[in-house]
C-alpha cells in the first residue's frame, strides 16, 4: 500500500503480506473508541466539555440570522436506494432516535450529543437538544417538529420525513429542515432539505452536506441490516 507520494509501505504477518486494510482497521478502532467514550460519558458532561466552542458558535449563527433578516437557502442531499423498501426504512426510522448508542450516535463522528429536553425559551414543550458538528466546529440546536415549520413547498409525489426547525439557546432560529421520501418501485429516493440564512458562509453548508452524506449512508445501510429490505 502507498501512505503517501514516494513512500511504499509493506507490513508483514508471520511472513506473509498482511490482508487487512489498514484505512478500515483504524476506522473501526476509531469508532468503537468513540462508542466507549460516549457511553461513559453523561451527555450534559459533554455539553460542559464543549461549553466554550458552543458559545463561539451561538455568537456566529446570531450574527448570520441577523443579517440574513429572514431569507433562507437550501442545501440539498438526494439519496436513490434500491434494494430497500420505503416503508421499512421509515418502520426503522421511527424508531431510530430510541436507540442512540446504536444508532443515532455511531451515525457520525462529530455526533456529540442528543436528548429530550425541556424548551430553553421556558414553555411547556420539550424539545430535542443536538450538538453536532455544523461546519467543522460544534453547533448546538434545539429542534422542534412539525408541519408548520416547512420552509419550503413539498416535492410533488413525495410525502415528509422529518420537517422542523432548530433554535440556538436564546430561541433564534438558525436552520429549517425538511426531509421527504418517496416510493419506487425497487426502492426509494430520500430528499434532505436543510435550510439556513442566506448570510451563512458557503464552506458551512458545504461541510454540512458532507455530513449527512456520511449520516444517512449509514443509517441506511443499518436499517438495510435490521430490516433485512
């Protein structure tokens, strides 16, 4: 195998060229250290553990909102899967935020904390706390859900996944999302609508596109495992 231009590097086991690919062997050391981590780790010490690049973000994402005064842009992610039904998929969707040291965590790397909590703004709801990697640094998100946050029409023939909006501590509304599927004949497409201010930098939105292409590989790829298609 070549680590890198000029440099070949051969590793030997018992005497024979070792079979194992070593990109894989470290991405699945690297995963399971991860999963061991996170569930030592209480997820409000994790909060704490990031508190300083959480606030860094919230000064960010206010000044976007800000200036953006209410415009939204889109960046888009379509998934066409064959091999899977629509309707097993959404079967293990539904039950996927349940699991989170085996499923929602392991989706992502950057993946640091979710949670039922109570709405900061002091109502009576509950939301979901996240606290993900948004633009290579940390982003915390309180989400809410529900058709009256859509920040977009429907696609036509396509029936919603997952339609919210996330709020930074203070209540600002930072991002929209809307997520839609639909039925094929041998599978589904899968449309992952995240919306943000029109004053967010490209290279935030490039970063998150990444990301989910990434999370929802994976996800599909267990609910394929669970669901046997």
């Amino acid at each position: 195998m070549e680590s890198m231009p000029g440099v070949r590097i051969e590793a030997l086991v018992g005497g024979a060229p070792a079979k194992g690919d070593i990109v894989q062997l470290e991405l699945f050391s690297a995963r399971r250290a991860l999963s061991l981590l996170r569930m030592r780790m209480a997820p409000d010490l994790m909060e704490d553990l990031l508190a300083a690049d959480l606030e860094r973000s919230d000064v960010e994402w206010r000044r976007w909102a800000a200036e953006s005064d209410g415009e939204w842009k889109a960046a888009d992610v379509e998934f066409v899967i064959s091999g899977l039904s629509s309707r097993s998929f959404q079967d293990w969707w539904s039950r996927a935020l349940d699991d989170l040291h085996g499923v929602m965590y392991p989706g992502y790397p950057e993946h640091y904390r979710f949670g039922w909590v109570p709405d900061p703004r002091g109502t009576d709801d509950t939301c979901l706390v996240v606290i993900e990697e948004v633009g290579h640094q940390p982003f915390r998100m309180y989400c809410s859900y529900g058709p009256e946050w859509a920040p977009a029409k429907p696609y036509p023939g396509f029936d919603a996944l997952t339609i919210g909006v996330g709020r930074l501590l203070d209540g600002t509304e930072a991002v929209r999302f809307m997520n839609e599927i639909r039925e094929t004949a041998n599978g589904f497409v899968l449309k992952l609508g995240f919306y943000v201010g029109i004053a967010v930098p490209e290279s935030v939105t490039e970063a998150h596109v990444e990301q989910q292409l990434v999370e929802w590989t994976r996800w599909i790829e267990m609910a394929r495992e669970c669901s046997g298609g």
